[in-house]
C-alpha cells in the first residue's frame, strides 16, 4: 500500500494478517443510528464500490469491510475511503457480520457464496447485485442465510471502484427477486438497505427478471457490439468512424464497458437473451419489409417515439442535471489551456469536458456545467474571446 497523506490520513496496519483499516471521520447527525453493525461488500468494482459508499455516505453502518482478491483495488479502496477495513481473504471476520453484499462478477456469485457460507452468522442478512437472477438465486439461496437476491438498475460503462460514486444508486430501480423460501427477515432487512440508499425496490420473480432485463439491458449490449463490428469490419472502416455522429455514439456507449464483465453477463443470461434475438429478428423483418410502405414506417417510428419519450427520467440527487455547451475549437497547441484559463479567470466552473471531434483544421469540445446560469456565463466568455459556439 502507498503510504501517503491525503485530506484523511490512512494508517496501514498489519498487511500479513490480511486486515486494513482507515481512519475517516463520521459525523452522523444527531440521534441517528445505523440500520446496521458491520456490512461486507464482496467484490469492489463500480457497484460494489458505490452500494459501499452509499451506505458510508448515509451512515447505514457502523462498519465497512470490502473483500477483494486483488490488493490493488484494496488499496485504492482505502485511498478514495469507501471502506473502514479491507481483506483479501475470507475468515471469522465473516460472522461478524449483520449485513453482507456480494458484488463479484455474475459468473463468480455461486462460488463466492460457497466461500462464505461456512462463516456467515446464521442470523446474518445477505444479498447480491448481480444481473442475472434465477441461476444466482438458486444457488445461493440454499447456502447464505437470511437471502434475498437483488440487482441495482443502474451502471456506466466507466468501470473500477475509483469511478464509484453514491449518486448511481440515487432513485434507481433496485429489483429484488424473492422466493418461497425467502424469510421474512431477509425480505425486511434487504428492502430496508435499498430505501435507505436511495433507490426504488420492485419485487419480481427471479426468472420474469432475467426475461425483461435481456429485452432492456442485454440485447442492447449485444446490439451495440454488432454495430461497432459492423464497422471495424468494413473495408470503409476508416470513413464510417469519421462520419460517425453523436447519434451512433450514444447507441453504442454501452460497448465501452468492461468486455469480459459484459460476456459473462450475457453468457449467464443467454437463454432469455436467445429469446430477445428471435424477438428482434422477427422485429427487424418487419421493419425491413415497411421500407416499401413509407405510411406504414411512420406509424412504426411514431409508435417509436411515443415509446421512448415516455421512458421515465431518473432523477440523481446526488448527481446533478449536466448543462452543455459545443465550442469549436482551432485544432493548435493550447486551445483547450485558454479555454479553460478564460473560464477560471471569470469564476465558471467546468464540470466534464470531451473532445467530441479531431479534423485537420478544428475541432470541438463538450463543456458541461452544473448550472444553466454558468454555462450561459460560459457562453459569453467564451464568445468575447473569440470562440464559435454553434
């Protein structure tokens, strides 16, 4: 571990007996108790890193322990203070536990419980954010007690703890999968955690969850794979990146996820998702034959619309509403350092920044900003130095 001061100091304690601990403070307000004692996270990725921030952020837990084979993860776990003590292994520790989160990869969950099963308390609560739920389920079920399997509607294609945050479970979808054989108290004690986090709980079937999310998570996955082979096989490739809009972009944003996380989520999934395909296939003949029958695409693209601006806008809290701003930019050295410059000496604050184009004589950025009022302050500065902003 690097040992380094930061806002907080971490103490590094005791790497051979496989604990860490960091010393942050807590402040939780006045007369607030903890829903929990100790919560484990196992397996500090994206999301297992955000449901442990969340929970620290809100002071559901007295404690947080994150598992992870890798001690590089451990170690940025530490640095970014999403968890009070970190392991690489599994032990007693386990049994301490009143809450555990399991948040490996899908393909990894059945073991993973296996691991833990002969620690976990017999009064302990666990569950799981995997994206596939009926084969995950039944095999955990049978081992951790008190479980009730879940999985968190939110992501990015950004992936790794250290672009975790608490605002990507901010008024998500958060299903949860009950069964016969779930108790009472798994059920309770589980829904609990995802209020107090922030997001909606919506109960289904394990197998109606794997059916649904294959038609709205997986398949597009898969869709946008095929789109980006479409075009790195292309004999033309190089003229179909360059004409390559921000429309293709946004429907293919989901590729730039971690591949072998994304394999095995559609692998574990693929008898619905094989289901998904057929569906598609039946859908795109159909589109295919209204290319002759330009009415008949209109109503297809109306019905299309009406659909998709109905789609609910989820809200983040924690994760403010972005306000952008295209400038063309002289393709020279230091544009994007006067741009910048110029908007730090006027006080506006940039929250992102993408370079969206690269051509021989100019280019563009996107420059986001928390507020309506400072991108329009954006706007003015940028214009009284010069800068096209279309």
């Amino acid at each position: 571990f690097f040992k380094q001061k930061t806002a907080y100091e971490i103490r590094i304690r005791d790497w051979s007996s496989d604990v860490c601990s960091s010393d942050l403070p807590r402040r939780p307000r006045p007369g607030m108790k903890p829903l929990f004692g100790k919560v484990g996270v196992f397996g500090v990725g994206l999301l297992g890193g955000s449901v442990a921030l969340g929970i620290k952020e809100r002071f559901l837990a007295e404690e947080v322990h994150a598992y992870d084979q890798d001690p590089m993860a451990l170690e940025k776990v530490l640095f970014l203070g999403v968890a009070d003590r970190v392991h690489t292994e599994v032990g007693p520790w386990v049994g301490e536990l009143d809450l555990g989160i399991l948040a490996a990869p899908v393909g990894a969950l059945a073991e993973l419980g296996k691991a833990l099963a002969p620690w976990a308390h017999p009064e302990s609560l666990w569950t799981d954010v995997g994206s596939v739920k009926a084969k995950v389920v039944a095999a955990l079920e049978g081992l951790l007690p008190h479980y009730l399997g879940g999985h968190p509607m939110a992501g990015s294609e950004r992936a790794g703890v250290e672009n975790a945050h608490a605002g990507l479970l901010q008024n998500a979808v958060w299903v949860l999968t009950p069964t016969e054989r779930t108790s009472p108290r798994a059920r309770e004690g589980v829904r609990g955690l995802v209020e107090a986090l922030g997001a909606y709980p919506l109960e289904m079937p394990p197998g109606r969850h794997d059916e649904l999310v294959a038609r709205v998570s997986h398949l597009p996955y898969l869709l946008a794979v095929a789109l980006n082979r479409m075009v790195a096989q292309s004999p033309h490739r190089d003229l179909l990146m360059f004409l390559a809009a921000g429309g293709f972009r946004d429907l293919t944003r989901v590729a730039s996820g971690s591949p072998r996380m994304s394999r095995d989520m559609v692998v574990e999934n693929k008898e619905a998702l094989k289901e998904a395909i057929e569906e598609l296939r039946e859908v795109l003949l159909e589109l295919e034959g209204l290319l002759d029958e330009p009415e008949g695409l209109l109503r297809a693209a109306e019905e299309a619309k009406r659909t998709r601006d109905s789609l609910p806008i989820v809200r983040r809290s924690l994760l403010p509403e972005m306000h952008d701003l295209v400038v063309q930019v002289p393709d020279r050295p230091g544009e994007i350092a006067r741009i910048a410059t110029a908007l730090g000496e006027a006080g506006v604050n940039i929250k992102d920044i993408e370079v969206l184009t690269i051509r021989e004589a100019a280019g563009a950025l996107r420059l986001s900003f928390a507020t309506r009022e400072e991108r329009e302050r954006a706007r003015r500065v940028l214009q009284e130095a010069g800068y096209r902003l279309p």
